[in-house]
C-alpha cells in the first residue's frame, strides 16, 4: 500500500470541509446557507463561488421543511437526479426528472421548445411544494417561472444552478428579477452544472452539512 | 408563448459552440482535441479551463479507437456514468460504475480505502483497453495510478477530472508524473467533476462534435 494519500473517507470529508471554511467567503451568507455553500464550493473545487451565490428567502429552512414533510426533489436532467445522495433526504422523498416521463417528447413538439423545458410541465402536478434542482438547462428554469409566474403551482424552494453559454445566465437573473416570492438559491452568470445543484440538495436535505 | 429566449435544442447548441470557439483558448491543443475541449467548456461555462487542459500522447483518437472496438467506458461515480449520452456510444458500448459492484464494500473494508478506489479494483477485469472517466473522487485516480504502474492491466485512455480540496490536485499530477505512457487527458488543480468527464466521453464517442 502506498501511504502517500489520503484513503479515509471521514477524514477525506474533514480535511475538504476545514479548508473550504478556511478559504470561502461565505461572509455575505446567513448562517443557514453555510452548509450549502460549502458543499456547492465541494462539488467544484472553487471557493470563490461561494461569494457569488445569490439567494432570497430563507431557501435553506424552506428546502428542508419541504423535504421533511415528504416533498418530492424534481431534477432538471439525470445527472442532479443521480447526484442526490438518497440517504440524506428525510423522508423517502422521490426524486424525478421529467425528462424520462412519456408525454415530455409530445409536450416538446407542442410546444416548440426543449424536451428539458417540456420535462418540467410534464411532471407539473408534482410541482407544488416541491424542491426544484436545475443543474443543466436554461429552457428548463425559464419554463419553471413562466408556470408559476402564470399563477401555476409554487415550489417550496428554486435551486437554480444552470449552466452555459446561451441562456443561463438570463434564466437566473430572470429568476432573481421575477418577483415570484419563492427562496431560491442560485449562481448567477454561466457557471453552474449539475454537480452544484444536486450538492445543494444534498447539504439542504441533511443538517449534518459535513457528513457524506 | 414567450419568445424572449431560445427553445430550440439545434439552435442552442449551435450558438453555444460558436460562442464556445470565439471566446476559448484552443491554440495549445492539437486539433484532435478541441472538439473535446469545446464540450468539456461546454460543461462547465468556463471558456478559460480550455487553456487549462493538460494531455498526454493522442487520447482523443485512442479512446474513439477504444470505443469503437466495443470497448466499456468505467465512470468512478453514477453522475459520470448519467451523463454518458448513450446514442453517442459507436458500439452500443457499457458504460460501468463498480460502486454498484457487490465486492466493492468488501474491497474497501479489506484494503482501508474510500469505496471510490475500490470500485475501480472491483472493476479490475475490466480495465484493460477501457476508457476511463473519472470525475469525482481522487483515490480512484490514485488506485488507478497504482494499478497500471503495478504491472496491471492498461486502459486504452483516460479521462482525469477528479475535483475537490484533498488529492484532486495531487492525483491528477500524478497521473501525468506516472509515465504510463496511456493517453490520457486532465484538468490540474482543484477543478473538475463529473460534467467535465462525461462531456469529455461524449466529445471522444462521436466525431460530429457539436450535435447534442
């Protein structure tokens, strides 16, 4: 065995977690989104992505109240679904994305717009009350505040991580201009990915910010 | 219907891409690469990690080699293994995550390391001539790393993108320390995951590069 790195994963967890509390700026933050940003800090290796988080409401107390009572997480793409941490979440909760629901191809040829945008209407009777988690598609986040700003169903807490070069960064500030009066949590600009938003799931879903 | 942002999937691709070669540094890669550093940005929304990729021998052409032949892709985590698009794959090719594995448990207990490394030993029948992508954990890297060196089996590329604050750095320039002499391709530092992995398999199985 080759001592020369660290195979403890308590003490791998440990180690990451001391150094972002030591290098992030999470200073801006309420001491309920810490835990969520150090873990979105984990999942992309910046520390400086904690000083550009943006956030309203309380999306932390919210999400985990949410959870708690058995709300469902929809995921934006397969990836943030796979990247929730099952056994972290309170309550069995499901975890969907409508992106493998049968009438999501049908709803993008009806509507002429992206199977990731059509995915959220597909699954739109799971929307209220629910932790919505995008980690991929601008259209998707679009889609989700056109619904609930048509006066459609309100989700207990937006994680609003899109990412990319067309649309992401105006689906977030769409987010944070629309006025819809639901805690989000979001990154703006084109950074983001499904590794940040299902990390924010995860720290939400849990209290024990610091375990696996 | 609110025209105010893009809903057509080809449309946004193609803009996405465009923005992605005006703005990326592509100059310090061959040309075999830049379809992949292009999807790995893509992943991301960061255009400068492209002048951060770091490569060994001709790994794009390797690994369309590999999985032409029908050779499996070994993701370190699920998320990697999510984001593999399977119509892109030539030879309808498995894509393989030993955490899944049922000696994966006992593997870690016996040999006092993460679950991460020892799904990779548990896939150890599989390696030779694979294409490795990992994207989350640094001691499957590392165990990689040993293996080959060990006199083991060769995988015929790999994919390096582990991300976070304790061995990411370490073992990725391990990996290009090792003389292995496998083609490979990393992101030094902090910076990866499992976007950044799997974008940089989708960009290997196809050459129609920016096709969705």
């Amino acid at each position: 065995r080759d001592p020369a790195y660290d195979r403890d994963p308590a003490a791998i967890y440990a180690r990451s977690f001391a150094i972002i509390r030591a290098e992030a700026p999470l200073g801006h933050l309420p001491d309920t989104l810490h835990g969520v940003a150090i873990r979105v800090v984990h999942a992309c290796g910046m520390v400086d992505v904690a000083g550009r988080l943006a956030f309203q409401g309380d999306v932390a107390t919210a999400g985990r109240a949410a959870l708690a009572g058995g709300a469902p997480v929809i995921a934006d793409c397969r990836m943030v679904a796979s990247g929730v941490i099952r056994r972290r979440l309170p309550a069995g909760n499901a975890v969907l994305c409508g992106l493998d629901d049968p009438r999501t191809d049908r709803l993008a040829a009806a509507n002429g717009t992206t199977r990731s945008a059509a995915a959220i209407d597909a699954l739109g009777d799971q929307i209220a009350g629910a932790v919505i988690a995008i980690g991929n598609a601008p259209t998707a986040l679009f889609r989700l505040i056109e619904i609930i700003a048509a006066g459609g169903p309100r989700p207990a807490a937006i994680l609003a991580f899109p990412v990319g070069f067309v649309g992401a960064a105006e689906s977030k500030q769409a987010l944070l201009d629309a006025g819809l009066a639901i805690p989000c949590l979001t990154l703006p600009g084109r950074m983001g990915g499904s590794a940040m938003a299902s990390a924010a799931v995860n720290a939400i879903a849990a209290p024990n910010e610091e375990a696996p």
